[in-house]
C-alpha cells in the first residue's frame, strides 16, 4: 500500500537503496552552502532563524514537561540562554510507547515516507542547522554547515535505506500449500507483521550531535520504533531542532507527534543512565567517551544497545614519495576541528631510523620537524588557521592538553591559541605535538582527544604495524592511515589492522583525509574492536529494530478426486 509522502520521495529512496550496493559516491543532500542551491536568501533566514532561538525557552509540547532545563555555553565565547522541556520520564516514555502504537502499525511505505520528508525538511533549514551546530559544537562554519547538516543527513538517509531493505525481504502475506496425501493439500493464509522492539532512546554527542545521532533516530523511526532524543547537555539545540521538525511532520500526516520527543538534561543533573534502564526502553543508540559506553553496554541490558565510543588512531609512515604532500595530507588531518573527531590521528609511528623518501633519505627527526613545519604553515594564516581549528567544545580537552604537555614527553609543537578575528572570546588552540619513545606506552597507548599528537620513534616499521594493531585490539581504533612505497608494507600493515577491527587509508595526499567518511560507501566504526560495536551502517544496524511475527489462518480445500482418477483419459 502506497502512501503519498513515499511516493514523493521513491526516487529519492531507490537512489539512497543503490547507493548502498554500489558503494561509489553519491550524496542526496548537496554539501556546498550555495544560494544558488538552497536559495539566495537562505543564508540570511537561517541566521536569522538561529538567532531568533537565542535567550528564551524552545517550545516542545510534550507530556511529562515539569520544568525547564539548560546552559549551553559556546565555545565561542558567548552563552546560547536557551532553555528547554524538562521531562518527568515516568510520564514521558510510558507517553512515546502509546504514539508507536499508531506508528508501528503503519504500512512501511508510510514511516518510510515521513522520515525522507523529515529529513527533507531538515535540509531546507541547514544554515539554521549549521549555526546551531557551529555554536554548540565549536566547529568551523564550514564544518558545521557540511557535517552539521548534509552529511548528517545522508547518514539518516542511508540507515532509512537500509531499514527498507531490511523490512521488505519478508513478503507481507503469503498463500502456503502442502500436499499432505493424494487427495489432501493443507493451506495456510500467511501474514508476517513487523513488530518493532520499543521505545528507542539516542544519547547524543558534543561535538557531532546531527552526524552520529542521526543513524539511529532514522533505522529506529523508520523500523517503527518511538524514539527519545537524549542530547548532551552542552549541545541541545542542533537535536532539538530535529525533534521539533519530526514532530511537525509527524502531526502533518495523521501520526501522534510524541513518536519523536526530546528529554535534555543539565551537566549537574544527568538523566542518562536512569533513561536507558528504563523498562520501557528497547533500543539505545550512544556516541560518547569509552567509559560511559562500556556503562551503558553493561547495564542497559534489557534493551539492544548500539554503542560508538572512542579509541587511539594511528599514521604508520615507512616510505613515501613526495614527503611535503604527505605532511600537508597529515598536518590538515590533525588539525581539523582541533582534534574533536573520533576518526582523528592520534599517533605517528616512525622506525627510528627514518623514512625513505624521493628526496632521498629522510632521518627520524626531518620526518618529524617537517609534520610541524607543515602545521605551522597551515594554521599561519589566522584566518584559515580558525576556520580549520574550530574552538574547542569542552574545558576538559584544554585541561588535558596541558596534562599532556607536561609528563615527560619532548614538546615539539606547543599548542598555542590561534586568534579568532569574528570571536575573541573563542577557546582555540593548535596541536600539540609530541615525540617520544615506542617504550613510553603508559603516554601514548591511551585515547588523548583533543589536538594532541604523539609522533613514536619505533624500532622499524613492523613494530609499528604491531603497535597499532595492539592499541586497536585493547583500546580500540576507528582509523588507520599508512604510508609506504612497498606494496608488500602495504599488505602486511593492512592485514594486521584490518584483523584488529579498524578501516585502512593508504597513501592519502591532496584532498582526501582519513578522518573523513562518507555515506553510502565509507563504513563508519567497524563493530570489531573496542571502539563501538556499531557500523554506522549495515544491515546489522537496523535488522534488530524489529522482529517478523506471523500469523496464519487455515483455508478451507476442497475435496479432489485421486490423482488416477484426476489424470483419467489422459
């Protein structure tokens, strides 16, 4: 049965569905913010809109709203005012699981319709979108308008398109029959009804709110699940956007709008661990800190839970061709956003005897004053230098720049602040950039987030192949990058690390870096090592939404002859 917002969006679907098997690029949502795209005004409006949020409540009719809650704070240097719906959870969630009722059992067709149309709306609004995630999350405009918006989008696209997939391999109704005897044949109406698993909760992040929340909101919605938006009390406003059109297009369409509802909360009053243990609670998406995700996949048992924590990325560099492209390649790597990516580099492993180049010969300590040097000349300009580096989202990372600073390592690149021309009051530091020895693991075989890199000096290139497999085995790892010359290097890095769980890059240059994923091609978390044990996304992502439960009625046959008397004259 067809439905008109499904028919409106089809192509849109079948698109993002061949996308997914073809693997190669495509993007439903453009990603350059162009008047001649989304509108010559639109730049204009969404500022507009973002700034018509700021100083006062976020209206959210929903259930259960004892009071208001709220304390963004910018790492820009100014303070969002923005308060927002506090939810008593033993009225809100009993309150979402009644909306899923309507909602589960609507034909796919329909919950797929209306999430294509949720995001479709979303993505008429990304300069509004982008200035609520540039604030919140202290990404660079650019940043935030790509990442924040038409990225995010194509990820929430891409899980809808898996989630078709997964609900239409099972027919809906089928006739089954069985000859059980020369006369008798049994038969059985069958019908297969999708039975979602229950109220979903996604537990936002800091710094990707939109990118990593998306995927779960969308294979839980579509799936026919209700779903409470839980942001991070520092970045509330990007998902309560989200919430707020879902909930326009919910009620537009004849649905109850508390299929979608948000629960904030504030740093010193956390609700996260009592909402994801809640009873009525089945699914739980989390992007967050290591510590808290091991948490949550420990206690929040009686629900499935679909974590993407943290984990120590790394450069392998045994030999390359052109040495300035390669530094420029890594330099922009560690420097984008301040180091806020969880695909961001952390380690550098270098053989202590350097790095063979087609300059020639490159010692340990070239290989590494030419990383600095191409940073320094990366950020030298304070202009660029504050639109690649952001500002950075949380004081703790600040805190733990200085810790590292200061335990022993040989400070090669202090992370020094970068002025920001349009905001002065921004927290922006560069890299710091750390040498040391392969032997000092209790430094550099830990998650440090933030701009903080550690270049090891190792005993050759195979102990840092096993050195990166190990950190990804026991802490995790999202990304690997390798550089060599040597395709049997290549090989060997690449079977080691992709044994350890975690996705190869090999001899990135140019425009391409490894913290990058893109939609409907890159798989984001790889679900085999410590780091998540999610895939942003596959099947696995959204097969476990829901459940197929049939039923079946027996059929009446009349009574036939016997085959010898049925073939008779033949």
């Amino acid at each position: 049965m067809s439905h008109p917002l499904f028919d409106r969006h089809r192509e849109t679907l079948e698109a993002a569905v061949a996308a997914t098997r073809a693997r190669g690029y495509w993007s439903a949502y453009p990603e350059m913010p162009s008047g001649r795209i989304y509108g010559e005004s639109a730049k204009a409006d969404g500022q507009a809109a973002f700034q018509a949020r700021l100083e006062k409540p976020f209206e959210i009719d929903q259930p259960g709203t004892v009071g208001q809650v709220g304390a963004e704070e910018s790492p820009y240097g100014t303070t969002l005012g923005i308060t927002y719906p506090q939810a008593d959870l033993a009225v809100l969630l009993p309150a979402a699981r009644q909306a899923m009722r309507g909602w589960a059992a609507a034909e796919p067709e329909a919950r797929v319709g209306v999430c294509i149309e949720i995001l479709d709306r979303i993505n008429k609004r990304s300069f509004e979108m982008a200035g609520a995630v540039m604030m919140t999350t202290g990404q660079g405009f650019m940043m935030a308008f790509q990442a924040g918006g038409p990225h995010a989008q194509d990820r929430g696209l891409e899980a809808i398109a898996y989630a078709w997939e997964e609900m239409t391999r099972v027919p809906r109704q089928v006739t089954w029959e069985k000859k059980v005897s020369k006369t008798d044949v049994a038969r059985l109406e069958k019908r297969f009804h999708l039975v979602p698993r229950g109220v979903a909760v996604v537990v936002g992040c800091s710094t990707f709110p939109t990118w990593n929340g998306y995927p779960g909101l969308f294979a839980s919605l579509a799936t026919g699940n209700a779903v409470v938006v839980k942001p991070h009390p520092g970045s509330i406003l990007p998902l309560a956007i989200t919430v707020e059109i879902a909930r326009e297009v919910l009620r537009e369409h004849g649905f109850e709008a508390d299929v979608v509802t948000l629960a904030a909360d504030a740093h010193d009053a956390p609700i996260t661990k009592e909402l994801v243990t809640r009873p009525e609670v089945g699914i739980v998406d989390y992007t967050g800190s290591s510590e808290f995700g091991t948490w949550v996949e420990q206690n929040a048992t009686q629900a499935v839970v679909f974590t993407e924590k943290a984990g120590v990325n790394a450069i392998i560099l045994d030999s390359v061709d052109d040495l300035k492209a390669v530094t420029g390649n890594i330099a922009f790597t560690v420097s984008l956003y301040s180091g806020q990516m969880c695909t961001t580099s952390q380690n550098i492993f270098i053989s202590k005897d350097g790095v063979d180049t087609a300059e020639g010969h490159k010692s340990f300590d070239d290989v590494a004053g030419a990383i600095v040097k191409a940073v320094n000349w990366l950020l030298g300009d304070a202009r660029r230098g504050a639109e690649i580096l952001g500002a950075i989202q949380n004081e703790r990372t600040l805190q733990r720049i200085d810790q590292a600073a200061g335990e022993g390592a040989e400070v090669l690149r202090e992370a020094s602040p970068v002025e920001n021309e349009q905001f002065p009051d921004a927290r922006v530091r560069s890299p710091l950039i750390l040498k040391v020895d392969h032997s000092q693991q209790n430094l550099y075989m830990r998650e440090m987030f933030g701009p903080i890199v550690y270049i090891v000096a190792t005993q050759g290139t195979d102990q840092s192949i096993e050195l990166t497999a190990k950190a990804a085995r026991e802490l995790g790892a999202l990304t690997c990058s390798v550089y060599s010359t040597d395709p049997d290097v290549l090989r060997r890095a690449e079977d080691a690390v992709i044994e350890a769980g975690v996705p190869v890059s090999c001899n990135l240059t140019g425009q391409v870096f490894v913290n990058q994923s893109a939609a409907f091609s890159d798989f984001h978390v790889s679900g085999a090592n410590p780091s998540g044990n999610a895939t942003f996304c596959d099947a696995a992502f959204v097969a476990t939404r829901f459940r197929v439960v049939q039923s079946r009625v027996q059929v009446p046959v009349e009574a036939q002859a016997p085959e010898a008397e049925t073939h008779a004259g033949v």
